[in-house]
C-alpha cells in the first residue's frame, strides 16, 4: 500500500484503525501482511480489563467529576477511589 499506491503511512493507521508507530514499524518489516492477527487476543476484545471493571471506572470518574467537592478525576485519583471501593 504505502509504495505501490501512494498512501502515507498516517492513512494506513487510519485506514486499518492502528497507531501510526506500528504502521512504521510495519513498513520496514520483510512481513507486511495485515491479514494475520498474532497479538493472541481477539480485536476489539479489551486485553487487561474486563467489562465489569470497565463500567465500575466510568462510574467512578463519573461521580467524581460531578462531585463539587472533588477537585481531581484523574487517573490517580480514580485508582485511589477503585482501590478504596
């Protein structure tokens, strides 16, 4: 793609939804196929968190957000809460 047809490397990231470093990555390689997925971990499948946990942060930075008495939502903030809960 990049070579043959004229795509910059920030279309390619765009265009199959990955981070640009990969793609830069992925250009200098001998192996350039985008067909073979080897991360061992099914896309769009979160690979550390599971959904329940996922809900339990959003609900978390989402009370501390509207919190008036809160000053910080931030991710040490929303660690320090998780782990507190």
């Amino acid at each position: 793609m990049y070579g043959e047809h004229g795509v910059t490397k920030e279309e390619i990231a765009d265009l199959l939804e990955v981070r640009t470093n990969f793609v830069l990555k992925w250009t200098q390689g001998e192996d350039q196929g985008v067909h073979e997925d080897n991360r061992g971990w099914q896309k769009g499948r979160r690979r550390k968190w599971d959904e329940k946990t996922v809900q339990r942060i959003t609900e978390i930075r989402r009370e501390l957000k509207e919190d008036p008495n809160e000053a910080c939502w931030a991710a040490t903030a929303i660690e320090a809460e998780y782990r507190r809960r």
